[in-house]
C-alpha cells in the first residue's frame, strides 16, 4: 500500500514554470486591444485568451482595462 502511494505521489509532481522574459503590462495593454481576435482564433485552436505564464497583477492591471474598453465596458452606452 505505501508502495502504490509512493508511486501515485510522483505522478503529482508539478514542474516550475521558468519564463525568461514574462509578459508584463505594456503585454496586457496589447492583449486586452487584440481580445475580439484571440477569442475567434481560440475558437480554433488551443490558444489561450491570455498569455500564459503571465505576471500576474500587473498584466491584469493592463489587461483588464484595455479589454473592457475595447468591448465596449466604459459605461458610455449607459446614457
């Protein structure tokens, strides 16, 4: 039993995501203008919507905003 636990365990083993160079804000800002394009070509293939491994809050400080505007998200059709 502690054998197949063993082995079950190294199956999990997850390795580090080592980007040299990862995609930062200025990354986000231009992901968040090309978003229509990403979402029809991961239609089709594996792409994903946003890079991967991104840094985190500050791809999504870029991202964020700049997709929602480009979508149509800044409140101006509210009137």
């Amino acid at each position: 039993m502690l054998g197949a636990l063993v082995l079950l365990g190294r199956g999990a083993y997850q390795p580090e995501a080592g980007a040299v160079d990862p995609p930062g804000f200025f990354s986000g800002l231009l992901h968040g203008v090309l978003i229509v394009l990403s979402l029809i070509g991961s239609m089709f293939s594996d792409d994903r919507i946003c890079a991967v491994p991104n840094t985190g809050g500050w791809y999504d400080f870029g991202y964020a905003p700049r997709a929602s505007a480009f979508l149509g998200g800044g409140g101006a059709s509210a009137r």
